[in-house]
C-alpha cells in the first residue's frame, strides 16, 4: 500500500464516480465536495491483500484504475469458493463501516490498482458532523441489507 497524491484529474475522476453511486446520494453540491475531500488515493501492488476478513474495518473503498477481487469464503473446497471481481468505479467495504463489524470478506488487488480510500475516522466525523448524511447512511445499510437477503 502505497499513498499517492490526488491530482485535479484524480480528484474529477472521483466526483464522477461519486455521483453514480447510492453512497454519496445525501450529498449535492459543496457538501459533496467537503465528503470527497476527505477521500485519500492509495496504490496497491498485484497480489497485495487489502484488508482481511474478520479485521476491524478501518476504511472504505472505491476502485479508481485496476481490479479487486472479492473472496467471501475460505478456499477448502473449490465448490465453496465464493468470490467476486470488482472493476473501475464500484465501491467496497462500506457495508462494514456502516454496521460497525468485522470484514465479511478478504480482498486483494488482482493488478496494479489505485483505491479512493476513506478512513473509519473521517467517516466518523462527517457522520457526526452532518445528520443528514446520517440519516443516509442508515437508509442505505437498510436498503443493502433487504437487498442481500432477497
């Protein structure tokens, strides 16, 4: 894990993103603008793990340029073996942040990738700071939970 510096590209790149995800739907205008620019930008390495299922969750993501691969169950058996590609633009590990519980899943950078990363702490301090965001964050985890169980 590598931290890189967010150019004026990078940072257009990232409230692209941002306006096509559910995540950053509470947010128009400059308050969109204060959420993202507490989004950090971080390089991974081919084969590097993210972060591990059953960590604490420190951070979500979003995935700039390269892919993430998604591994929701152990490798015992090759039938059990879940797993999930994420490319350009989806967002990940948000769903941990939101429930405040351990990574459900392990993920690892297939190719070179660069994450939009926000830590747990800033996220934190936007939720505590803006009850509007709150309140959205909770519809969401909702919504994302009905949506995994049906």
């Amino acid at each position: 894990m590598n931290q890189l510096t967010i150019e004026k590209a990078d940072f257009a790149a990232l409230a692209r993103i941002a306006g096509h995800l559910d995540f950053f739907t509470p947010f128009k205008g400059a308050e969109l603008e204060m959420m993202l620019s507490h989004i950090h930008l971080y390089g991974y390495s081919k084969g590097e793990t993210i972060f591990k299922k059953g960590q604490a969750p420190d951070a979500f993501y979003i995935v700039y340029e390269g892919r993430v691969r998604i591994r929701l169950n152990p490798r015992w058996f090759a039938i059990m073996h879940k797993q999930a590609i994420l490319n350009p633009g989806n967002l990940f590990g948000e769903m941990a942040i939101l429930e405040n519980r351990p990574r459900s899943a392990t993920a690892i950078a297939t190719q070179p990738t660069k994450l939009f990363v926000l830590f747990r702490k800033e996220f934190d301090m936007l939720v505590q700071r803006n009850p509007l965001f709150a309140d959205g964050m909770r519809l969401l985890a909702e919504r994302r939970k009905f949506e995994d169980a049906h």
